[in-house]
C-alpha cells in the first residue's frame, strides 16, 4: 500500500468521515429512488422524493411507515418520513433553520431519530420527534460539537455517536423518549494507546441491547463490532470472521442477534444475545454486508454477483440461504435493487433502486478510511483544543 503524509490525506480523511457519518454523498444518480418492497404481494413501491432526483432510506417500522432522506429542488437534503405502507413523503425539515438533515431510524410509535445541521459550516447535532414524526428535538452532544443518532427502540431509548468534551467520538445511549444522553465508552481492549478511544453505535433493541463498532488500540486489532447487555450495560467484543482486522455491527433483533460485516470476509449474523458470529456468504461475488434484520432472523444487505454488480440480498429465518432480492419481487423494468437497508416484522423491506446501476455502499476501503478518521477526528480536536484553537466540523 502507498504511504502519504498525514498532512496530505488529513482534510481528505475529515471529508469522508463526515459524508459517511452524516449521509452526505456524492455517490448518488440521478436516478436513485427510495423503494418500499413487500414481500407478501411481491410488489415494489417507489416511495419517491422532496422534490428532488434522489431519496434514500434508512430505517422502518412494522407499520411500514418509511425514514430516510431526500434532495429537495432548491439542492438541499431533509429527513422525511412517510405514512403506514410508505405511502405519503413529509418534510421533517431541520434544527436551527439549517439546509440539510437526515432521518435514520423509527420506532412503532412514528418517533424518527436522526441528525441535523446547526450551523451554517456544517456541525450537526442527533434529533428526536414525537409520535408520528411530530415536533424534532435537539438531543444536544457529550459534551463536544456534534453527534449524529442512528437507531430508536420501542421506548425512545436512542444511540449513536457524540464528540465528548475531550474531543473523541464515543458512543452513547439515552433514556426513555431521548432524555439523559449517556457515554458508552468504548472497548479499550488496550488502555492508554494512542488508537483507543474511539465508538459509534448503530442498533438497538427493545431490551436496549446496543450494537456498534469500537477502536480496541493496539496495533493489528483495530475496531471491532460490540453489542451491550440491557439499558446499554457492559460493552462486549464480538470480534471478527477469520481474524480480519475489522468488523462492524449494524442491526440488533429483539433476541440478540447481531447482523454486520466483518471487512475483507463480509456479511455476519451472531446467535442469540451476539454469541457466535457467521457468515452468511455472497451472490457469487465474494463479498456482502449485512445491514439490518427482523425478529425472525431475516437478514437484508447487499452482496456482490459473479458479474461483480452489487444486489440487494434477503436471507430466510436466522440468516439460512441468501437470496437476491430482485428474484422474489416484480420490478419495473431496468431498475436495479442494489441495497437493502432494512426489514420489518410484517414482511416489508426498504430497498435503493438505480438506473443506472452506481456505487451506493462503500468498499472496504472507504470502511477502513472512515474508521481511520473516526481516531484522526478525535487527535485533531485535542491538538486543537490544547493550542486553545475551536475545533470545527467541516
């Protein structure tokens, strides 16, 4: 691998950690659409946009109602939510009068959790709504400058990322309805290295188990997937697939099983409460990763083909056979599934359609550079914050 000087790649690395942590990319088409799949009719829903060319969904609910975001005409990017069934886009617009928000969770009771801008440079902040999408609220930070909210359970129990007052990027979990945020700390499986110190938590479950990825330290074990037991108690390493050096926890079900991807060896599920943690293979292409699942153990995510093109995938029950999703559903003609990221417990799942076909997931490689930044966010906020300088995002 070609080594460059940190100076170099320093505001390069900044950059793609905050396209990857907050949602804004570049990767998008113009004929990128959010789609509502259901697998009892086998019909697929265009859940359509704000305005603009593209929308993308990140999270669902049982009753179907749909959360993401999507380009509005003037160019800006809102957090939306749909009705039951996906039906119906709304506005949930942003904190603070800012141009840009993103939705990325919902719990059964229409409470949306998400981050927002602050700032007109870019700093953004987790938000929570009442029922139904109704009332954004700013969850505030750990004390530093930002933090982004990934997932909700059925009591308002929110977590995502922070940065704290020392300038890291931790993990947090709030209370009932996103009162009281807390720090999840981190593994630390090697205290005091200079890459410790790091967390961000993607999932939780109506038990308030928490799943995510934390930097160990050390050198040659990096960041690994954890899962928590109840309320967010007691982070456990659930280490990684044929001793990779990198593995990522995205989705917790409501038995504990844990879906991610374990970097150079793809998609994981664990059994139940995160103990044992396999793969559940490819279309062919020799690469997946796992992006959500029910309580079912059905698992959905995308996965390299023999043609080396990226498909939504769905498995059956507890992560058995692996299927493209495009084979069991009607699709309009040309378009493409490419991703899945997520599945509900009534037989619906959220899904990215393309025509053409485009990069909407990164590569191992973009997972290892916003893990890398993740530890070089939090290196240059206390430089900065030791020569007296304000750090900010951006």
């Amino acid at each position: 691998m070609k080594i460059i000087s940190r100076f170099k790649v320093r505001h390069f690395i900044l950059t793609t950690v905050l396209i990857s942590g907050f949602g804004l990319g570049t990767h998008a088409a113009a004929q990128e659409h959010a789609y509502l799949i259901d697998l009892n009719s086998k019909t697929a829903t265009d859940i359509g946009t704000l305005g603009g060319s593209v929308s993308h969904a990140s999270g669902i609910n049982d009753a179907g109602q749909v959360v993401g975001y999507s380009y509005m005409g003037a160019g800006a990017q809102h957090a939306f939510i749909t009705g039951p069934n996906g039906v119906g886009m709304r506005d949930l617009g942003t904190l603070s009068d800012t141009t840009n928000s993103i939705a990325r969770g919902i719990n059964d009771a229409g409470q949306v959790v998400g981050s927002s801008y602050v700032t007109a440079e870019g700093t953004h902040h987790a938000f929570i709504t009442g029922p139904n999408g109704m009332g954004m609220r700013d969850l505030g930070t750990l004390g530093g400058n930002y933090s982004q909210a990934y997932g909700i359970n059925g009591t308002g129990q929110v977590v995502g990322y922070s940065q704290t007052a020392g300038g890291a990027t931790h993990a947090f979990i709030t209370g009932p309805n996103g009162m009281g945020m807390r720090d999840l700390g981190t593994l630390e499986i090697y205290p005091g290295s200079p890459m410790a110190g790091q967390s961000v938590a993607y999932g939780i479950n109506d038990a308030g188990q928490v799943v995510g990825l934390s930097n160990t330290g050390g050198r040659g074990a990096f960041w690994h997937a954890f899962t928590t037991g109840a309320n967010g108690m007691g982070m456990r390493d659930l280490g990684t697939l044929n001793r990779d050096d990198f593995s990522n926890g995205n989705g917790i079900n409501n038995v504990g099983q844990v879906v991610g991807v374990s970097l150079f060896s793809g998609a994981f599920i664990t059994g139940l409460n995160g103990e044992g943690m396999r793969g559940l293979g490819d279309l062919g292409g020799r690469y997946s990763d796992a992006s959500g699942i029910n309580d079912a153990g059905q698992v959905v995510g995308w996965a390299r083909t023999q043609e080396l093109a990226r498909h939504a995938f769905i498995t059956g029950s507890n992560g058995a056979g692996m299927m493209d999703l495009a084979s069991v559903v009607h699709l309009p003609d040309g378009r493409v599934l490419e991703q899945a990221t997520g599945i509900n417990n009534s037989g619906q799942v959220i899904a990215i359609g393309v025509i053409p076909a485009v990069p909407v997931v990164p590569e191992p490689e973009s997972y290892a550079l916003f893990l890398a930044g993740l530890a070089l966010l939090g290196f240059v906020a206390r430089r900065k914050k030791m020569s007296g300088e304000a750090f900010r995002l951006g």
